[in-house]
C-alpha cells in the first residue's frame, strides 16, 4: 500500500507573495495614521491660534474702550511692535495706567499695581502687534493689527484687525 501524505504547507513562493501584501498593507496604514495625525495636530495648532487671537483681539478692545484716553507719551505707535498705554481706572475707581505690549513672543496686558496677565498662550508666536491711532473731532481710537504664527509651524500666520474708540474720545 502507497502512503500519501495530506500535511503539505506552504511553498516559498506563496510565502514571499503573502509578506508582500501583508507588508504592502501595514505601509499603507502606517501612512494613513501618519497623515491623519499631522492633520489633527494641524486642527489643533489652528483652534488654539484663533482662541489666543479671539481672547487677545476681545481684551484689547475692551481695555482700550474702558479707557479715557490714550497716553500717546508712553505708547510706541506705528510700529509692528506697538505699545499702547491707556488711561483708565481700577475696580475701586482711582486712575491707573494700563499698557499692552509684546514681551518676547507674547502679547501682555500690564496694569498699575497688578501683575502682567498673558494676552496669547505658549504655543502661539506673536509676529505683529501694532496699533495706530486716529483722532476726528469728537473722538479718539486706534487701529489694531494682531498677527500670530503657532511655534510648531512658523510658516503660517493668520492675521487680525479691529478697530476701538476710546470711551474718554466721544
């Protein structure tokens, strides 16, 4: 009697074959996972820069119409680096001087006899903070221009403007 043998395996050709497309679809998820999470980085660099500019733009604005007046002495205006120091009062009422102005990479909000409170995060770069004024007969205001990069990719920056009179200036 003839002995026939049914545990036959896999030939090397077959193996090399089934390493091929197995490593050809573990390249091709790789990649996807790759691309997926630049882009959520990318999502998330984007929210960040336009809450810091929303945050940043709003208390700017808000500073500046609370104000009486711009102390036009101690501002630095026209420049990409603007200073812009207000006149305005405390939470008690008694005058005070407040100033916004870029310390290193960050817009900062300074206050008579408070410490600085950081207008933009840490992930933010501020490229352009500048502030010019105008006067008209009745009142007095300035232009804003806020211009912010995320550090993680410098190469894009988003750009914002806002417009404020100052509550003293009409």
């Amino acid at each position: 009697m003839k002995y026939q043998s049914y545990n036959r395996g896999f030939s090397l050709v077959e193996t090399l074959i089934y390493s091929s497309i197995l490593i050809l679809v573990t390249g091709m998820a790789s990649g996807i996972l790759i691309l997926s999470n630049n882009s959520f980085k990318q999502a998330l660099a984007s929210r960040s820069l336009g809450r810091d500019a929303q945050g940043a733009m709003v208390r700017s604005v808000l500073e500046t119409r609370q104000a009486s007046g711009i102390n036009v002495t101690d501002s630095i205006l026209g420049s990409n680096t603007s200073t812009l120091a207000l006149y305005t009062t405390n939470e008690a009422g008694s005058p005070i001087e407040a100033s916004l102005s870029v310390v290193g990479d960050t817009l900062y909000l300074s206050k008579e006899g408070d410490e600085s409170k950081a207008l933009t995060s840490s992930s933010t770069k501020v490229v352009t903070f500048k502030v010019d004024r105008f006067t008209t007969v009745n009142s007095e205001g300035v232009n804003i221009e806020l211009v912010l990069s995320p550090f993680n990719n410098p190469s894009s920056i988003v750009s914002f403007y806002d417009t404020a009179i100052v509550r003293g200036g009409y």
